[in-house]
C-alpha cells in the first residue's frame, strides 16, 4: 500500500507540473485601487520596451454598449529593442508578437488585479520554433511585470484546447520579377483601405526595416496591431485574460532572399484554444474577425 501511495504521489505531482495554461497571470490585491495600468506602461518603458498603445478597453466598451464589467481593462502592445529584434532576425514569425499584448483588468465589485501575458512555450508553439530562444525576452516580461506588482501570485490560465488548424495564418504575394517597392505600396493601401468596413481600427504601425540593421534577412518588415470591439467585448465576458493576444499583431514582409511578399497573423483560433474559450457568442465573434480579415488580405495580395 505504502508503495501505492508514493508512486500516486509522483505521479501526481508530475501531473500537477505539465498542468500548465498558454498565459502567465500575475493576480495582486488592488481594493486600493493603486495599481493601474498607466504604472505598466511606465515599467516597460523604462525595461527597454517599445509601447505601440495602452488601449482602454473598458472606456470603449462603455463608449459602445453603454456598459463595462470593468474598473480597469487594458491592453498594452510592447515590443523590446533588443530582444524582440533578435528574435525576428532568426525567424521572421517573430512579425507577429512585434508587438506583443499584455492584459490588465480588475472586474467591478472585485479586489484583485490580474496582468496577462503569453508564455514563451504559447508564443514558441505559434511561430513554429524552439522556446529557448524566447527566455531572454520572457524573462524580462515577466520580470518588468513583478516590479509594478511585487506582492503578486504568479499562476497559469486553464489547461489549452486542443487546437490543429494554423496558427498562424498566411498568404503570399509572388513578385515575379516585379518592384517590390511597388508592391508593398499596393498591399499596405489594400489592408489599411478595407479595416474600416469589416468593423476593425488600426491602432498603431512599426516599420522595422531600418532598426534591423544591416544584418537584417528582410527587405522590409512592418507590422500592424489591429482591434475589434465586438471581439473584445463578447471575449471580455469570459475571459478577459484573452485580451493578451490583443491588439492581433499582423505582419507584411518581403526576405532578401526571396521573391514574394508575405502577408500573416495569429489566427483567432489562438484565442480559442489559449484561452480554453468554450462560450458560442465569443467563438462566433472570433470566428467572423478571422474570416473578415482573411478577405481583407486576400484583396490586398491580389
């Protein structure tokens, strides 16, 4: 019996280690209400990071439908100077988490404060990669995180979905010979034309082709982070941790290389699987956001 139990006991706790969710969360006490969102821009800023935009959800979301759960719901985009560039000139699926989402919100009614983030093993298994090459870059997230919550407990989200679509969703546009300059032109106006009329805004842009540097592998790289309310809205309700892959980073990019233009994006079913989202109105709108977006890039890449 004795022996029976032990190896229960292993067996357990070597369970209880591989139960691990796709995002960190980071949950502190705030009745106070010290802590806000502001105070994790400042910390990035001052880590090396770049902030494409502190969105405040909950004021859009009152803006909308006149109503929030939230006293507190943000999502911050960030990208690191050094890292995250290192990062991208190993693998160009790096466009994608350039910038990369960080969630705080605090719900009405309650004390605790959570901040979300992918892990490197979730943003690994996206790209396609080995998860070694994101510690760096994990570390100091997660690091920049506890210095604005010191008190905080680290926990994971539930157990993934299972998910075996891409995760990442692509398509190409073949140069043939032809100027790529003049290509990547026509791209860039047939997305930024089309967001508007599917219901999405573009909160901010970064052209990485100058800050790669000389041993850069791309002859371009820009990226877009792209929002839709109605997404955020029906996720917020049951899993505002989510928010984390939010605003989509979308990449465009054209290797030396190579005689195409790339166009791709974290497909929503990162959301649906990351973030265990089971709810039929916040799949539905997930589902919509991919297939409107997908026909923004197919005109595009015509």
């Amino acid at each position: 019996m004795k022996r029976i139990l032990t190896f229960l006991v292993a067996f357990i706790s070597v369970v209880s280690l591989h139960a691990q969710g796709d995002l960190h969360m980071f949950a502190v006490d705030n009745k106070d209400g010290k802590v806000n969102a502001n105070m994790v821009e400042d910390a990035f800023n001052k880590a090396g990071f770049a902030i494409g935009i502190n969105s405040h959800i909950s004021e859009g979301l009152e803006k909308k439908y006149k109503h929030t759960d939230f006293t507190i719901y943000n999502a911050i985009s960030v990208y690191h100077k050094k890292h995250t560039l290192d990062v991208m000139k190993k693998t160009e699926n790096m466009g994608v988490f350039a910038p990369m989402g960080v969630s705080i919100f605090q719900r009405k009614g309650e004390d605790t404060l959570y901040i979300s983030v992918l892990t490197s093993e979730t943003q690994a298994k996206i790209m396609g990669i080995d998860s070694k090459i994101l510690k760096d870059l994990e570390h100091v997230v997660t690091d920049t995180i506890m210095k604005v919550v010191p008190t905080a407990k680290h926990l994971y989200s539930e157990d993934s979905l299972e998910e075996k679509r891409d995760l990442i969703t692509k398509f190409e546009h073949q140069l043939n010979g032809s100027d790529w300059e003049e290509a990547k032109e026509g791209i860039e106006e047939g997305i930024e034309d089309n967001l508007e009329r599917f219901g999405f805004v573009m909160p901010s842009y970064f052209d990485f082709s100058e800050e790669l540097g000389e041993e850069s592998p791309y002859d371009f790289m820009v990226t877009y982070s792209i929002c839709k309310i109605d997404v955020i809205n029906a996720v917020s309700k049951v899993r505002p941790e989510a928010a984390a892959f939010a605003p989509c980073t979308t990449m465009v990019y054209k290797k030396k290389d190579e005689d195409k233009i790339v166009v791709g994006f974290t497909s929503v079913y990162n959301w649906l699987s990351s973030a265990a989202i089971k709810d039929k109105e916040a799949r539905n709108q997930l589902m919509r956001a991919q297939y409107d977006f997908e026909t923004i890039l197919k005109t595009a890449i015509r």
